[in-house]
C-alpha cells in the first residue's frame, strides 16, 4: 500500500495513480467538468470569460490547459488577448493588426512633432503677423 500526503490539502491518502486524497481528486474532477461543460456549450471563450463563468480559477484553468484537460486554441496555450481589441494573442500585449496601427500612430505623431518644431514654422497661415516696415 502505498501511503502519501495529498499535495492540495496535505491528508494522507492511499495513492492511486495522482497525488490527491479521494476529495480534492473529486473536487478537481467537479471544476474540471464545470469548464469542459462550459467550453462544450461556449466553444472559443476566453479564460477570462470561462474564470467569471465556471467560479474555477485562472491558476486552475491554466492547469487543465497545461495538462491538457481542455482544449487549448491559438493563443491560449498562455492566454493573453491584445488588450487593445481582445484579439487571442501568443505574446506580447497586442495582436499583430493593432501593433502596426499604433506603430503608424506613433509615427503620425512624430511627424507631426517633427512638422510644429521645424525651424522657421512658427508663422502660421492661420495667424496674422506684422509686416516688416517697408
Ligand atoms: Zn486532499
Ligand atoms: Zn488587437
């Protein structure tokens, strides 16, 4: 017989085949078929939205991702969205099309910065000026 602790709640336990005592083995199964029900019902949900739909915890969820318990689709594997457009993202903090949107943003404004503080630009067409006294 083979005796160990459970390695979430610590009570010792006769091991089977995974380190958890018979409750928390039942109460790992109970999260794990609340977000394999959701994600049957909610194909393509975002760990945020199954996390606020299930009760089951984003440490949780991503545990079962990375067991492979759940599937995990593009993205997901480390479940980051852009969170510009919320787009699934494999890194970083943007998705590809709002990354070069910003990026030509920025550039925009440097532009434009670079057009107000060129030499010599201060005379705006729009504003009126003296004349040098002929
Ligand atoms: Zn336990
Ligand atoms: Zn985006």
């Amino acid at each position: 017989m083979d005796v160990r602790n459970c390695i979430s709640c610590g009570k010792p336990f006769i091991f089977v085949r995974v380190n958890l005592c018979p409750d928390c083995q039942a109460a790992e199964e109970e999260k794990y078929e609340r977000v394999r029900v959701y994600l049957r019902d909610n194909p393509g949900s975002s760990l945020d939205e199954t996390v606020k739909n299930t009760g089951v915890s984003r440490e949780d969820e991503l545990k079962m991702c990375r067991t492979g318990r759940i599937e995990c689709g593009i993205g997901s594997s480390s479940y980051l969205n852009c969170i510009r457009c919320g787009t699934p993202i494999a890194t970083g903090s943007y998705c590809a099309e709002c990354a070069l949107d910003i990026l030509s943003k920025i550039q925009d404004v440097k532009e434009k910065v670079a057009e107000e503080i060129k030499p010599g630009n201060n005379r705006d067409r729009n504003r009126m000026y003296t004349r040098p006294k002929l």
